[in-house]
C-alpha cells in the first residue's frame, strides 16, 4: 500500500526529468521560479470491489516567471502541450510511480495565466494529475 507522500515523491522525480526545473513534493513558503509544487486536492476511495484502492487527485503548480518576462510564456507554452519536455511527458513516463501506483496520467489543464505571490504576478499553469494506488 503506497503512502500520499511515497505518490507525491513518485511525481516529484517523474518531473525533475524536465530541465532547469526545480521540483518541490511539498508545499513551500517561498515560490522560486521555475517551480513546480505538487499538493493534493482529492481522494475517492473504495474505487474497487475490494475496496483496495482509490483514486487521488494531485493538483501540479508550475511557475515560470514574471508575467512581464518575455521568456515566461513560451517557456510555460511548452510546459503545456503535450509531448517531449511537457508536464503531461514526464508525470506520464513513469505510469506506476515507482511500482507505487496502477495508473497514473494528467487529464487536463485546469489553469494557465498569472498569480501574484507577495505582490509579484507570476506566470503559472495549474495541471491535474489522476493517481489508482492502493
């Protein structure tokens, strides 16, 4: 049975894959772009007849940059679509986590555009990330 924290450290080291991008499996107090912060958002249990396994949905932040930056967007652009260097790429290039997990795969984008941490707008995509684990 895999443990929240071993799923958010697979994710963790599916995404440092991903060049000149710092990774994060907790929540920090202080944003250091690039950045991706994985938190959790939801669990659905009982997603088996056997009650064995759920369904837990991460929630991945990646920030960029300033909004003002030229760099920012086109680095973010790439972050999104889908294929080589993407988020979607490397959460996906390891489908169990490590042998932690049965499936894994991120369903969409749930956010792009800018955030201001302590009065800075940066730029930032919000991905969510299914996770069938025991």
């Amino acid at each position: 049975m895999a443990s929240i924290s071993e799923l958010r450290q697979g994710l963790a080291t599916n995404l440092q894959t991903i060049s000149g991008l710092r990774v994060v499996d907790t929540l920090p107090d202080l944003v250091n772009p690039p950045m991706a912060m994985i938190g959790l958002t939801k669990v659905n249990y009982n997603q088996q007849n056997q009650r064995s396994m759920a369904e837990y949905t991460f929630q991945v932040t990646v920030v960029v940059g300033r909004v003002s930056e030229r760099t920012a967007q086109a680095t973010l652009d790439v972050l999104v679509a889908p294929g080589s260097g993407s988020v979607k790429y490397a959460i996906e290039s390891d489908r169990s986590l490590g042998g932690k997990a049965y499936e894994v795969f991120v369903p969409e984008l749930s956010a792009y555009g800018a955030v201001s941490v302590n009065g800075v707008d940066l730029l930032s995509a919000e991905f969510s990330v299914q996770v069938y684990a025991q």
